[in-house]
C-alpha cells in the first residue's frame, strides 16, 4: 500500500500509549510505528524530534466571538478603571464622532475602583456610542447615549440593570439585560461573523487546535445573527473554516414543530446532522449567570454579600420544560448552570426528563459546573452527565471566585480529578474569549492549580499531566460524539494532530508550558500540515 505521508523522528503519543512515526493515507491515520515506517509514502515528513498529540478539542468556545472580537479596545490588561477609560479616549480619538468604541475583557474583580459606569465613559469618549463587555460574556458597560436609546421600562426577566444610590443607571445591564442592546446591535452582518471564523481559525491552528464546540449559536446572549449557521457553512465553503466545529444551537431558536414532530429547528434539524467538518451540537440553555460577576444562582450569599444569591435567567419550572422537550426530542443538551443552587435545579430536570423517558448514551452536559458540592458530584455520575469545566479558569479567575465564593466553597469549585475519580468523563475547555484559549497553558493549570496571584486554589483537584491531556483530547471529542474520529490516534481515525517542541507529560515540563517554551511547531488537519511554526 502506498499512502500519501508517513511522519516520522517523533515520538507520537497516540492517546494510549507511545510509539515513533503515523502514516495518513485519505486524511486518516491507517499505520502506527514500524507499520507506518515500512509504507511507501508519496511524502515523508521529518518532525525533527517533536512531540506528537492528538489535536486539542476545545469543548466549550465561542469562535465567532473570539474572532469578532479582535479588533475591539482590549481591556484585560486594564488594572484601574481609570486605565479602561484612558483606553477608551485613545480609541475613541480615532474615529468619527458618532462612532461605536467597543471594548472587550475587563473584570472589576482586577480594577481599582471595579466596575466602569456611564458618567465615566461619558467623559472619555463625548459624542461617542461606547460598550465595554466584561470578561465573562455576562454583562456589559454602556455610556449614556446608548443608555438613552434603550427600552429600560422592560427589562427581560433573568436580568437587570444596576442602579447607583440616588436611584438612576450605571450603565452596568447584567445577564439578560444586555438583550436591551439588540435593537441598536443585532444582528452582525454575515460577512463579519464569517470574517471573524476565519481569524479565530488561524489563531486556533496555531495553538495546536483542531477541532472546537461552539457554545451557542443563532440566539440569546451568545448568538450574532439568526442565520449564524449560515456563516460557518460560507466559511467552510470558502476554506476559511480552518478547524472541525461542532455547533450548540441556542434553546431560544428551539420551537414546537408542526404534526407532533417534536421540539427543535424547523425541519425537524437536530443534533447530529452535518459531517466531520461543521456539525449540528447540542441544544444551549442558561440556568444562570457568572460566578466572578456574582450572579450566578447560589444557595447560600456570596460572600460578602448577604443579600445576593444570584438569580437565574429563565424561571426554574421553564428551565425544566425546555430540558425535557429538547430531550423527548432527541437532542444531546448542554446546560450552562455555574451556582450551586442551579446545578441542583439542573439535575433536577435531567433527571426527571430520564426518568420519564429513558434513553441511553444521551451525553447531557453541564457547561461549567462551577460551583459543585459533593452530594450532587454524585447525582451527576449516576445520571451519566458530562460536566464540562474549564481548567484555566482557576489561574485568570481563581483570585475574584475565592472572594465570591469565601474560603469555605473553594473546594467545590470546578472540580476536575474528583470528576474522573466519580466516573465521569471529562471534557477540557476554555469558554474562550472569556480567558486565553492555549490548550498549553490550560495544561499547565489543571497540573498546578494557582491562582495568578500565586495561590494554590483547591489543589486536591488538580489532574497529572496525562489526565489533563486526555480531557483535552480524548474526554472533549467525546463530549460531542466525536470520539470514534478524534480524540486518540489510531488506526481509522482522522489524522488530526499537534507538534509539540517537548513532552507535556512530564510535570517537569510545566514551567516550560507556562511560559510559552514548550510550544506549537506545527498543526496538522487531516493529514496536512495547515501550521508551521
């Protein structure tokens, strides 16, 4: 047989053990070691002595959003909201008066004065539209002239708009408050989603990503434009969809269909349709909000704060409806739930919804899971539920949920070996813009478990460096159903796979992936290189 690469000089770490060259014949790995060695090959690739891994699988991301949101004033930096304001008069300079500025990535839990407000972004950009987005996606800071454009006699449920001691707005819209701004900004152009798929893809690619769940296209908080799915399909028609993506439909797009046919998209669409290059994901729906924005719904205050446990964003008894229609109707569910309040109420509906209509290998998801005490670890497990936390949170985070949470809580938050000690698998993400995405340092941190104050944070969860590779591979391939062509490289497998300079898998190694020594030298996409460093 000849085959149309062999790799070789690498040790490849197929996902279950070692071995030193791969053979791709049709975008699939067909041969393994000497087998692949001893191939006829109309190419064959030195890797130079690289590390080869199965190519990372972001299990929870927001492309569109990444990638659109590139060119927005970067705030994550910002250490005083003096210097958020300083950032936006710059960018405001440059433009025409009238003009949006938009700003992206703060968090008040790292501002001296947290969060911006209106009168403040009045001053810094005078005759200016400005929205700053917080880090988490939840909440957003608008300037009086937009505030004066919106609807703030009806406020959707599931949010609200923070009010200043003599009763009149911030700016801050908290949750389901920014869909206030929808008028004024929804929905982006097309071409701009398509765009910003593109720019996302070259940055993933070169973080060794191969293959990413989008979580939560088409509507509420997290959709650009109804026809969303429309632009991956041009950006993959187009060849700027450089990586494998798995798509969660919001439930707010979700509908009774005609004839009994169920709940879903019109046609009947539902999870699974698509091939290996843009599939249909799961359904996406909010329980809550944020735990460092702390609205997420908790059944204790935070601490501090002993009149706020949060809230959730749609009413429970819906919550549980929604669950157990896009259930009856065949759909895998990702439900975004971070509180411990709502993680209850989350199991709650699945396990009535399983209850009533049994069905197995569902791969029903908890998006985050944030916040998860020991009893309902439990429930999880026996439930067959995928919790999909995110490791890298804890390093760019971790300081403001200790100071949400109080000492007590910790432990319970985002837990990773006592998921895989339950049973479970586990899925590795980066809920990406929200924190840098590089799967190589979510490695470094799932290991270490520090806060980027130093801090060591819950460090009885922390991962070996094998494990946290698997979640981030294998464990995120199957979070998706995606297991039998990603994840391990094997025989009838894709051909999917990173070229590291190092080993990861050694916990010497996690200076060097911290600091960016040990890095990416190439990205290979069914077989093809599509990166070279």
């Amino acid at each position: 047989m000849r085959v149309d690469a062999v790799y070789e000089n690498a040790t490849v770490w197929t996902g279950t053990g070692a071995t030193s060259a791969l053979a791709v014949l049709h975008g699939r790995v067909v041969a393994l070691g000497d087998d692949a060695l001893s191939l006829s090959a109309r190419s064959r690739i030195d890797l130079a002595g690289g590390f080869v891994v199965p190519g990372f699988h972001d299990a929870h991301n927001h492309m569109a959003w990444f990638g659109m949101g590139l060119d927005d004033v970067p705030l994550s930096g910002c250490r005083s909201v003096e210097e958020v304001y300083d950032a936006v008069a710059a960018r405001a300079a440059t433009l025409p008066a009238g003009s949006w500025v938009i700003g992206s990535g703060y968090d008040q839990n790292k501002l001296a004065g947290g969060h911006p407000d209106r009168r403040g972004l009045d001053r810094a950009a005078p005759g200016m539209l400005v929205r700053l987005k917080h880090t988490s996606g939840h909440m957003t800071v608008v300037n009086s002239a937009v505030l004066d454009q919106l609807d703030l006699a009806h406020v959707p449920v599931g949010g609200d708009v923070v009010l200043s001691a003599d009763g009149s707005p911030t700016g801050l819209l908290r949750e389901q408050a920014q869909l206030l701004l929808r008028p004024l900004t929804y929905p982006a152009p097309v071409s701009r989603v398509v765009r910003g798929l593109e720019r996302a893809s070259e940055q993933y690619l070169a973080e060794g990503i191969t293959s990413v769940q989008e979580a939560g296209i088409g509507g509420g908080l997290v959709g650009e434009t109804p026809a969303e799915l429309a632009a991956y399909q041009e950006a993959r028609d187009r060849g700027v969809l450089r990586v494998r993506s798995t798509v969660m439909v919001a439930a707010s797009v979700l509908h009774d269909l005609p004839d009994g046919a169920g709940f879903g998209l019109d046609l009947g669409l539902r999870t699974g349709l698509g091939d290996e290059w843009l599939r249909v994901g799961p359904m996406k729906v909010f329980a809550d909000g944020s735990l460092v924005g702390r609205t997420c719904a908790m059944h204790d205050p935070f601490d501090g704060e002993p009149d706020n446990r949060g809230y959730f964003q749609v009413p429970e008894d819906e919550l549980a409806r929604t669950i157990s229609r896009a259930h009856d109707a065949g759909w895998q569910i990702a439900t975004h739930a971070i509180g411990d309040r709502a993680i209850t109420v989350v199991l709650d509906a699945y396990e009535a919804a399983l209850a009533a209509s049994p069905r197995t290998d569902h791969r029903h998801r908890i998006e985050h899971c944030a916040v998860l005490q020991p009893a309902e670890l439990t429930r999880l497990a026996s439930l067959g539920l995928i919790p999909s936390p995110q490791g890298r949170f804890v390093n760019e985070l971790g300081d403001g949920m200790r100071a949400a949470l109080g000492e007590s809580r910790v432990p319970w938050c985002y837990r990773l070996r006592s998921v895989l000690d339950a049973g479970c698998v586990l899925p590795a993400s980066s809920d990406r813009p929200v924190v840098n995405g590089a799967p190589l340092l979510a490695l470094a941190d799932m290991v270490r478990r520090r806060t980027a104050s130093g801090a060591p944070f819950a460090t009885e969860e922390a991962l070996t460096p094998e494990q946290a590779l698997r979640a981030y591979t294998y464990g995120s391939a199957y979070a998706t159903f995606a297991e039998r062509d990603l994840g391990t490289l094997e025989p009838g497998k894709l051909a999917d796979f990173a070229v590291l300079s190092g080993s990861p898998l050694d916990e010497s190694a996690l200076d060097d992936l911290a600091s960016g020594e040990l890095s990416v030298q190439g990205t290979a996409v069914g077989g093809e290189l599509r990166y070279q460093a």
